[in-house]
C-alpha cells in the first residue's frame, strides 16, 4: 500500500466518519483487498482502521457533547452505536467519564486526533529475502478458528497459546513421525481473512508428499484433522531469527513497512506460512513464506 493509499484510506474515514463504515469500505474505496488492507493499515498506523473509526468518533463525540445541546441518546445514535448504553460503556472506556460527566464544565477527556502523514528517512538496514514458487502443496494439519483482530493484535497471544495447547497434549509429535526422519518440519499455516467472515483459520500440521505416511494421514483425519491445500503460488520468503515469535512479529512489520513499498510486491489472498525447521540453522526461529504478486 503506497502512502497516497494510505491518505485515501484515512480522507475516506475522515469524511464518512459518522456513516456505516468499517475496514472492508475502505479497502473497496482505494481498490484493495480487505485482507491485505487490514494487515498493511494495522501494521503502519499501529491500529486496524476500526481502532482508529472507534477512536475518532469518540473524540468528535466528546466535543460536541461539550460544545453543544446535543443529548447523549442523539450522539449515541449519530456516531454508530445502536444503544445509548453502548455508547455510554464504549465513552467511558475511552475517556474515563461518562457523557454525562463530558457535558460538563471541567471534564478530563482524551483527544485522538486524526492521523498525518509525514515523509520521514528510515530503512537504511538490510533485509534478506529470496523469491520462490511452490506448486500446490498440501498438509495434514491440526486447525482451529480465530478472530480476525487477532492477526493485528500484538499483545494476543491466541496463536501462541495454541502451538502451547498442542505441545502439552502431544499432538504434534505424531504428526511428525507421519514424515521421514530429516524431514520433519512444522508448520503454521494461515489462511486469508474473507469479506463476509470474521474468523480465519490457523494449522499446525506437516506436509503431505511422497515422504509422507499416508495410511498414518488417514488415520488422523479420521480423528477430525484437516487436510489442508495451497495453489500454485510465488511466495517472498524472510528468515526470522530470535528465541520467540517478536521476531516474526518484526518481520511482518517490515514486510509492509520496507520490502512490500520499496519492491512493489503485494500479498495475495492466498495462505501464508511459516516453517519450523526440525534441523535449522543456529538462532533461526523460523522461516516465513508469504504469498505475492507485483502491483
């Protein structure tokens, strides 16, 4: 996402901030998909765009409480809240006083002001990467649903909670005996968030080819495992090195701030994923392969 893009996304919901509006609006107004809008916005601003929608209408709440007549039922309804209860609860978390309280004289309220662009010199760092393309691949995979604001949350630990759940209930080991020895690889598999849900999925499973056990594949799809698919694709992929997943997180982060602007390549709505070597190199936590295609 350029930063002209970025303007747009923010003039946008600047403009239609009192309407019906979330993140899939905004994507369709610059021409983006919702998923690559929601990860890229997330990522640079440090906020999803209804974060920031959430925020602005707040701060422009407050003021007019303040400024004018308007009761509290008439700005509930006015900035998208479908009860003025709601709207007290959401003001309240925001702001720290009620809007009751913010009609007054003298009242502690928070400012979120709109988001400006600036043209600052970063980069300057090195950052490897290397091209490659799979054909389709598929794995034998344990899946479980998450919310889509947890792929932008960086104090949520769903995921890594899961890969903990399936250690300490040993269904992992398994899955790896399904492959020859030397060939034992994780992966964490991550499917693109759609327009009409508000879950994506997330595997751990190991791949399925000609080194693969397939009466053993049977069998624990049988036990309610997933088989999971991936197109032919062009993938953009990053060694992240550390001892937790910071650095994967890191990664991310510079994929849209760094390579993606300065490449030209965009992620696709296809799965991405990262591998966990059985035998990797020293310090690597993983690799990560994600799915692009030039703009």
């Amino acid at each position: 996402m350029s930063i002209q893009q970025i303007q747009q996304a923010i003039n946008y919901m600047e403009a239609h901030i009192c309407e019906d509006i979330n993140y899939i609006n905004v994507a369709n107004h610059i021409h983006m998909s919702s998923y690559n809008f929601h990860h890229t916005f997330s990522f640079v601003a440090g906020m999803t765009a209804n974060e920031y929608i959430r925020s602005r209408r707040l701060t422009l709440a407050a003021q007019e409480l303040q400024a004018t007549d308007l009761s509290v039922i008439e700005a509930a309804y006015k900035y998208g809240y479908e009860s003025p209860e709601s709207f007290s609860k959401a003001f309240s978390r925001f702001h720290g006083s009620t809007p009751k309280q913010a009609k007054q004289k003298g009242a502690k309220l928070h400012l979120f002001n709109p988001l400006v662009i600036k043209i600052i010199l970063e980069g300057g760092s090195i950052m490897d990467y290397r091209m490659e393309h799979r054909e389709q691949q598929q794995f034998i995979a344990l899946v479980r649903a998450f919310p889509n604001e947890v792929s932008s949350d960086d104090n949520d630990h769903s995921i890594p909670d899961f890969w903990t759940e399936c250690e300490e209930k040993d269904f992992i080991q398994p899955m790896k005996q399904l492959r020859a020895e030397g060939k034992r690889d994780l992966y964490g598999l991550c499917s693109p968030t759609r327009d009409s849900e508000t879950h994506f999925n997330y595997g751990i499973g190991v791949l399925v080819d000609a080194d693969t056990d397939m009466d053993g594949v049977q069998r624990f799809l049988d036990k309610g495992y997933t088989m999971w698919r991936t197109e032919p694709a062009d993938y953009a992929v990053f060694q992240c090195f550390g001892s937790d997943g910071d650095c994967l997180g890191e990664t991310w982060s510079k994929f849209f701030k760094e390579f993606s602007p300065q490449t030209g390549y965009v992620q696709t709505d296809d799965s991405d994923y990262e591998i966990y070597f059985e035998k990797g190199e020293s310090g690597l936590f993983c690799e990560l392969w994600v799915p692009v295609r030039k703009a």
